[in-house]
C-alpha cells in the first residue's frame, strides 16, 4: 500500500518509529490545514510558518498528544496553540 493511501492513525504509528515517509504523507495531508489555522491567527505568515513547522517536529519527536479528536483535529488544535505560544 502507497503511504498516501494509508490513514492516518497508521501513518502515525510508523512516524513514532520514525518513518520519515510516513511523516512526509502526513505533512503533505495537512501542512496546508494548518498553515491556514496558524495564517488566521497570527496575521504573520512567518510566524504561521513556524507554527506549522513545529508541529511538524513535534510530532516527529513524539513531543505530540494527540487526544481522542481525531489526527486532523488533534494537529489543527495543537497548531492553534504553538500558534499562539511564542518558540522558547
């Protein structure tokens, strides 16, 4: 099975093994989401860049929990928040 065939609670599974393809076809999925949450509120697309680029590697060091919500609206409620908190 291709990786962007595969759903997305089995692409998490292999990106906690570290699969960076999976992680890949994951980002490919949702960036775009994501960037749009982070895009509407900061106002800054730098910023929302950040955002979305740290999720993304949280979720790569398993920093990322993602509660009962689902994939999609876990990563876009935890982009809201990185969105709204300034990087330590």
């Amino acid at each position: 099975m291709r990786y962007e065939e595969m759903g997305d609670e089995t692409l998490l599974g292999l990106i906690g093994g570290h699969d960076h393809v999976a992680l890949s076809a994951l980002y490919d999925r949702y960036a775009a989401g994501a960037l749009a949450v982070a895009l509407r509120l900061t106002g800054e697309r730098a910023a929302a860049e950040l955002a979305v680029e740290r999720l993304f590697w949280s979720l790569w060091r398993g920093e990322l929990a993602l509660d009962g919500r689902g994939p999609r609206n876990s990563l876009m409620l935890a982009v809201r928040q990185l969105a709204q908190t300034p990087p330590a």
